[in-house]
C-alpha cells in the first residue's frame, strides 16, 4: 500500500510515499518530486500583468558587483531560479547577499575570494560566464568551472577569450575549468568581434572597466540588457560610452564604489505574454515595459493582424481575428529575438497561411517542434528554417520543456489548444520566468502546477 505524505521542508517540498512491507514495518522512501503544468486550452487570455525585472539584465549586473568590493542594492530582481543559483554562487565565494523583498537583494563582495565559485553550481547556467569577467576585471586573474545553459547549440566562448587576450591576459581550458591570468596586469585594447555576441560583449566590458588605459569595442551586442550592465557599472563609477551602439568605449578607472540599482524590465517575459495573448485570440496589457525593447515583436504581431497600442509603460496586444502568416528571421538586437522564436512558431502554427522561421543565431533551436507536432501542428525543419503550414486548432498533449524558452512556447501552446496539456520538466521554465503560472491565471487562464506520481514520472523519462 502507498501512502502519499507531504511536508514543507524550507524552500523544498520534500513528498514521500510510505511503502508499508507485509512485515507491517514502515520503509520510507523520500522522492522530491517533479511537478508539472496542467493547462486546459481554450481562454482568451484577458487583463493586464507586471512584467518582472529582466534575468540577462540581473545575471551580469548581479556578478558585476563583484568589482565593486562594496555593497550594492539591485532592484527589480526577477525571483527566478537562475538568480537564486547567481546568488548562490556569490555566497559561496564570500559574498553577504540580503533579500529585501521578493524583488530587491543587497549584496556585499568585500570578502569575495577569486576562484571560489562552486563549479557544480557554475554548471547550471549561461550567466556564470560572467564570473570570468568579474574575477579578471577584480583580481587579474580568473578560475571557473565550465559555464552550463540552455542545449540550443554549441555555445562557445572563443570570442570571450579573444578579449581577454587583447586585454593582455593568458587563457587555458584545462581539467573542465577556464583559468584566466594577466601577471602584468589588464591594459586598454581594441577589441572586435568576429560574431555579435551578448556574453562576450559583457565579459569583455567587465574585465576592462578597471584595467589601465582606454579600451574600445568594435561590433559589440546592442542588447538592451547591455546598456543596462554599462549604465549599472557607471553609477558604481565606470566610464563606458556608446553601449547600444556599434563601438563601447571604456576608459580603465582605479576602483568602483556601490550603488543602488533597478534592473530594466523583461522584453522576453513581456514579448512571450504579447504573443500569448494573440495565439489565445484575447487582449493583454503588458505593464511596466519599455515599449522600444519590444519594436520588432510589435511590428511582427501588427503585420498578422494583431493591434499593439503604446500607453506610456504598457503595450496593450489584442488580436480577434485570426493572427495571418508571416515570416521570422531571428538576429542580434535589434532584430527579432532568437529567444521569442520558439513562442512566436507556436503562434505561427496556428496563422493563416504557410510561414518560414529562420534561426539564424544558434545552431540547434528547433528541439521543440516534435512536442508540437504532438498536437496536430504542421512544422518541419530544414536547415535553420522551420516552415510552418497553419491548422484552424491544436489539441492538447503530454509536452515536455526541452529548455526555458521551449518551455514557454509549450505553454502557449497549451493555453491555445483544445482540451487539456501536461507540461513536464518545469523546472527549465522556472528558471527564467516569475510567477508564469499564477501570472496566467490572473488573465483567465485555466492552468495550475500539480505534482508528477513517480509512476508518471517513470513512464515520460
Ligand atoms: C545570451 O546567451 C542569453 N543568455 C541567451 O538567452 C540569448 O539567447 C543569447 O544571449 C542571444 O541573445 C544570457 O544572457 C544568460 P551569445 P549568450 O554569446 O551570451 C556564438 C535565454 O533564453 N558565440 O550572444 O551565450 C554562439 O554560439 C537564453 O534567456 C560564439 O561563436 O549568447 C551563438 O551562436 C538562451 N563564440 C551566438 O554567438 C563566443 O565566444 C550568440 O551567442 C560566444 C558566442
């Protein structure tokens, strides 16, 4: 006989199925168990919602108070697990990190140690790449366990060793750590990428805020949550110009000072509820965005048929009609975001009309469309284009989240679907999403998070 048990055990939900053996002795076996998303398909997603501060943004901002030695307050911090694990990191390091609120974290590095981040924690996530920068920029030299992130290609970081290089410093990969030295010290260089990357331009503005002299950055990312890294690290008293642009400048200061810090909103949390609202044929406001982020989703969403309306921080989405096809070519800010083209697909499968979605900045992003063609859609692949024939209705499937933005597009898929979706693997969508549940329901979704029985769990591993 099972007997289901569950008690909270701190942040964990530790559940337990008590086998009671013919010997009428209790044998406990304590399974942590796996939830999933259960969606019933079909509402109109209708009323407004909070966008939450941006996790690219938090990661970098977040490992840049390393260099500063000091204490800094960070604002609109998404409560994610990524962040959670990026402060994790930092305590283990030597690092005091507060909570003040769900939303606002102080951080005091004084007592960080290079080459203390806990390499199984480092392996769980992109944004511990950072750690190199911060360590090198600090203390001139950097030893960190191999950066993990979403399985959506191959994820390099030739180019973030470029710029180390240039800013005289020696780099070796050896033994699964990445080992950054610069005996004589970081000094000012140029610096051009071969290919825009996002973490390689952060890395790179990292290491070189605090090294002698002035360096510049040729073919930097324009991300957003670019500028906002430069904007945080000049009111700790940096000099960098033209982040956004095509060349950042950097001119070396002696030491950086704490601040206090709002972390820009989500554009990829605001663009997936944007796009959300359109395949559930509903109207959304989005609050507390900066609706130029959100230009080439807008214009996107317009040319199907769908109206966006700009009110000050909000963007309102509504589309009544049937969304039209059209096509997708993911590129570097500010072009269309690589990471809304898996949601946006999943709009497209349900468009009028035959679609092309071109991915053109990583090379294995289209993992999701087998959970899509579960439910009726017709997508096939070839190359780095998804062509998708639009069908009148999906219905809901056993779904799995491949990875974070998978995941969300697994949701969409399910909040436009007839009948019910289980979303399993959950645990990649919380890492970058706040609340996404209970977010959606506020908008009159019918979904809720249940636990996965491990017989259930067994039969989708
Ligand atoms: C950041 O990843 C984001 N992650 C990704 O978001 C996002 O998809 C990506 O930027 C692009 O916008 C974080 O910010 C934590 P890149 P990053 O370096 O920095 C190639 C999400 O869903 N490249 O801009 O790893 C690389 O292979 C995640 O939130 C090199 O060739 O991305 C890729 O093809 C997923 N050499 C392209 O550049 C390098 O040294 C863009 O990568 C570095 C990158």
């Amino acid at each position: 006989m099972l007997q289901y048990t569950e008690r909270k055990k701190s942040d964990n939900t530790i559940c337990s199925y008590t086998a009671f053996s013919h010997r009428k002795e209790a044998q406990t076996r304590v399974t942590v168990m796996e939830e999933k998303i259960v969606i019933n398909g079909g509402n109109p997603l209708r009323g407004s919602v909070s966008i939450s501060g941006f996790k690219n943004a938090a990661l970098p901002i977040i490992v840049a108070t390393v260099l500063t030695g000091d204490v800094c307050v960070l604002e609109n911090i998404p409560a994610i697990r990524d962040v959670e694990k990026a402060l994790e990191i930092l305590e283990a390091m030597g690092a005091s990190v507060r909570m003040i609120g769900r939303t606002t974290v102080e951080i005091d590095t004084a007592n960080v140690e290079y080459g203390t981040s806990p390499a199984a924690l480092v392996s769980k996530l992109r944004g511990s790449t950072y750690l190199i920068g911060a360590e090198l920029g600090r203390f001139g030299k950097a030893h960190v366990g191999w950066p993990g992130g979403c399985d959506i290609g191959n994820r390099p970081i030739d180019q973030h060793i470029k710029a180390f290089e240039a800013l005289g410093a020696t780099v070796s990969t050896d033994n699964g750590f990445i080992d950054v030295t610069a005996p004589e010290g970081l000094k000012g260089n140029s610096i051009y990428f071969d290919t825009t990357s996002v973490g390689a331009t952060a890395n790179s503005i990292l290491a070189a805020v605090l090294a002698e002299g002035v360096t510049v950055i040729e073919n930097p990312a324009k991300e957003p949550h670019i500028v906002d890294l430069a904007n945080f690290l000049n009111t700790c008293g940096a000099s960098i110009t033209g982040a956004g642009t095509d060349v950042i400048k950097i001119k070396g200061v002696n030491k950086l000072h704490g601040c206090t810090y709002s972390i820009i909103p989500d554009m990829i949390e605001a663009g997936t509820f944007m796009i959300a609202a359109v395949a559930t044929g509903g109207r959304v406001r989005v609050d507390g965005v900066i609706p130029k982020h959100m230009d080439c989703l807008s214009a996107k969403l317009e040319e199907m048929g769908a109206t966006v309306e700009e009110i000050d921080d909000s963007l309102i989405v509504s589309c009544l009609e049937r969304p039209e096809k059209t096509n997708v070519k993911t590129l570097p800010y500010p072009g269309f975001p690589t990471d809304l083209q898996p949601q946006m697909a999943t709009l497209l499968c349900l468009a009028n009309g035959v679609s092309h979605v071109t991915e053109t900045v990583f090379e294995n992003r289209f993992k999701y469309v087998d959970e899509l063609q579960k439910m009726g859609a017709k997508v096939r692949v070839d190359g780095k284009t998804a062509i998708i024939e639009g069908v009148d209705q999906l219905s809901g499937a056993d779904l799995k989240a491949i990875d974070l933005r998978a995941g969300a597009a697994m949701v969409i898929a399910g909040l436009a679907a007839s009948g019910t979706s289980s979303i399993y693997n959950i645990s990649s969508i919380e890492r970058g999403y706040d609340n996404i549940v209970e977010k959606l329901r506020a908008l009159g979704a019918d979904i809720k998070k249940t636990y996965v029985a491990p017989a259930e769990q067994a039969a989708i591993s």
